[in-house]
C-alpha cells in the first residue's frame, strides 16, 4: 500500500507508547500466533567485492582484514543448511560478495545446484547475489529460490552518498527483474550510517510503492567495521529503531519484519521491545556474513522468556 512522505511521519512521529500501541494492534490482527520466523545466514562467496558500499568489509577497495574467498561448492554448503535446520531455522538464506550474476557464468550453474539440494530440505531458500536480470532471476526461481534478499540500503537522496559502483535505479531494477519471476522480494535497508530520521522513511516509502509488496523487510542496525569509511559511527539510538520497526508494521502488516544486524548492540529488553513493536524475523545463529550474531542457545532463551515460538515455514501466503 503506497503511503506518502507525510502519511509516513505522521505515523512515525505519534506519542511513542500511541505507536507502538497502534503497531501492537496491527501485528496482532496479521500475525495473530506467537510466533518468530528463524533464519540463518551463510556467506558462501566471501570478500574480494569490486563494490564500494561504505558499510561493508568485504569490499575490496577498503583494508578490513577479511580475506578473499572462492565461492563454496554444493558440499560445503550443506552441512551448514542441515545443522542450520536442525537448530530450527525455517528460512536459509546464501549471500555473496560480488557485483552481480549472469547466465552462463559457472559460479552461477554452481548456484543454482546449491538451490536445488538445499530446497530439497523443506527450508525457504533466500540468496542475496547481486545484481540480475530476468534470465537469472527465472533460473533461481526454477531451482528453488522463494525469496531474493536486495537490500535498498536507504533513500534515493542518500544512496549516493554511501554507494557510487552502482545507483539506487540499479537496485529497483533487480528487484524488478525478482517480481517478474514469482521469486518473493526481501528487502530493507541500514540505519546508523549517517542518515537522517527523513532519510528513514523516504527509504520506506519506496519500499511501500513495490507491487507485489515486500514479504520480508529487513531492518539492520549498522555494524562498523574496521577499515570501512564507516567504521567510526555511532549507535542507533535504540527508540528511534523501535519507531522505525512499528512504522513499518503499520504501513506493511503483511511483511515479515525482520531484526537484522546489530542485534548483539541490543539488550535483552530492547530485543524484546523491537519484537513487541512488530519484528517477527531474525537472523539465527552467530554469524552474519562477517559480523558477530548473538548465540542460538541466547536468542532460544529469549524467545522461551519471551512465550515465542519458532514459525515453521511458509505459513503465510504472500
């Protein structure tokens, strides 16, 4: 549902115990179950990226200490996908560091066979692999992707500021390609990388105007990396991420709103009041791409504490 700049920080900017009252009775009447969607997170092609993302340690262009990686095989991978279900994970999600995928290329052939055995698992499979086109996007679909992970990052007016190897368009125009195939869209963005609270819900009014709308948003909290141009930022203060999460809600009820990076930055109470809010999607187990994720056995914990339950997967049709 398309929602304006206005409409949006209209919402945003209520007395904060109104929103998340108001968020609080939007989840309850989409997502009416206990319930956290578990996902786990494997690089399976690390560092050695040709992009420039300011936020991110495995570009090449910045000295972060994280070394190049080939991309994994089919037999690597698995192991990770089967202990990753075993823990309770419903959704596997692959990504690797480069610019974009092609048909033809034999890194992609190795992909789409990832795809296919890690499907068999009866997990929801979701790659983040770059750019593509409708090629590409058809062949993930065939092979077993349910959802593609392209992140927006933040507003069109900031994008720049953060990116300069490819555009803001350059996102959309993936995402586009994702629709055309059936794949569903997961796609957010990072707060703490300088933007401005406006900047936030600009990001989010384009994520509103996507038709079919966003099955998942991701919602990250920037992990300043060393070596980055990014890497001496501050927190996200945590009320206005809490804004963020309930406005989301609001404005896309169906989506999963997923608390992403920067979970280990968050105590137990501001977890649970980001789940309270509307987040009902994490990032599960200890490693996220190259940053640290809290433990399996602390966010079970918190989740028990919390009255919790895992979401088995596809529960909800998009």
């Amino acid at each position: 549902m398309s929602k304006t700049l206005s409409e949006l920080e209209a919402i945003y900017h209520r007395p904060f115990f109104d929103l998340i009252q108001g968020s609080r009775q939007i989840h309850g009447e989409y997502w009416p179950e206990n319930e956290m969607q578990l996902c786990t997170l494997l690089s399976v092609k690390t560092g050695g990226c040709s992009e420039d993302c300011s936020y991110c340690s495995q570009s090449s262009r910045y000295q972060t200490g994280i070394e190049r990686e080939t991309l994994m095989t089919t037999a690597e991978v698995l192991p990770y996908a089967e202990e990753a279900k075993s823990n309770g994970s419903t959704r596997f999600c692959m990504g690797a560091a480069w610019k974009g995928v092609r048909d033809g290329d034999s890194r992609f052939e190795q992909m789409l066979e990832t795809v296919r055995e890690v499907s068999k698992l009866g997990m929801e499979v979701c790659v983040t692999l770059g750019q593509l086109s409708d090629p590409e996007a058809r062949k993930l679909k065939e092979a077993g992707v349910t959802a593609y992970n392209h992140n927006i990052d933040t507003s069109p007016e900031f994008y720049s500021k953060i990116v300069t190897s490819h555009s803001f368009d350059d996102r959309l125009s993936t995402i586009g390609a994702v629709q055309r195939s059936g794949m569903s869209v997961c796609c957010g963005g990072i707060i703490g990388m300088g933007e401005t609270e406006t900047d936030r819900l600009r990001m989010l009014e384009v994520l509103c105007g996507f038709d079919p709308a966003p099955e998942s948003v991701p919602i990250n909290c920037l992990m300043p990396m060393p070596g980055t141009p990014l890497e001496d930022q501050e927190a996200v203060d945590v009320f206005e991420l809490v804004r963020l999460i309930a406005t989301t809600r609001m404005v896309l009820p169906r989506a999963k709103v997923r608390l992403s990076a920067g979970r280990t930055r968050l105590s137990r109470e501001a977890q649970a009041l980001c789940y309270f809010a509307g987040a009902n999607s994490i990032f599960y187990g200890e490693k996220l791409l190259t940053a640290d994720n809290p433990s399996t056995n602390k966010d079970l914990d918190l989740l028990r504490t919390l009255d919790l339950q895992p979401q088995a997967p596809f529960t909800t049709p998009v």
